[in-house]
C-alpha cells in the first residue's frame, strides 16, 4: 500500500461505473455525478457492476494517477447505490484493497470519561 499524504480523503462512488473509464472520464464522473473537484488531490474510488474490478483517481500536484486492481477471487466490499459517495478512512481502503469487508469492522472505541 502506498503511504497517503497528512489530509487526503477517501471518496466512494457507491454506483457501479463502466470500468473502460480511464482519466477523463472518471474525472467528468467526480465532477458531474460526486460534485467534488478531482484535482484537489483527494482519492476518488469506482467499481464495476461485476465488482472484481476496483479503479482509484487521484491528482498528485503534477498529474493525475489512475491506479487499477482486480481480485482474482471474491468482490470488493461496496456499499449500496444509494448511499451516493461514502467517505473512507485509510485503513478501510486497506482493507478494501485486501477484499476485507470494511464496512463489518468497528471503528475506535470511545474513550471513558473518567479514569478508575
């Protein structure tokens, strides 16, 4: 996994996307349909109706990276299509690039109000 500079966020396009999508494409896609500015240097993710099949966009400052992965067994773990884009932390998309479901795992426990 590639380290994420301080500050990036992760977006999820909840709705399956035509995966022969390349740069272009996908950017109209964040900036029509995610209304969100694909140079701002955030990670915008797409699957595909089968959901083997995983591309992320991202602007580095000079240019945009289209990275690709297919799993070879299984699906990506993808929210339903309504949720419209979901907001992922970097250890979910750890896990999601691994193909575990992130979305059945707990997120950090509270912390007590009072020691003792």
């Amino acid at each position: 996994m590639i380290g994420l500079p301080p500050g990036v966020r992760i977006h999820l396009a909840a709705r399956p996307v035509d995966m022969r999508k390349g740069f272009d494409g996908l950017s109209v896609l964040v900036q029509e349909e995610l209304r969100r500015d694909p140079f701002s240097g955030h990670i915008f993710l797409f699957r595909g109706k089968r959901g083997d099949r995983l591309k992320a966009l991202y602007w580095d400052g000079s240019g945009l990276c289209l990275f690709a992965k297919r799993l070879e067994q299984g699906r990506f773990p993808w929210p339903p299509p309504a949720d419209g884009v979901v907001v992922l932390s970097a250890a979910q998309l750890s896990m999601l690039l691994d193909g575990i479901d992130w979305r059945r795992v707990k997120g950090p426990v509270k912390a007590p109000e009072v020691a003792g």
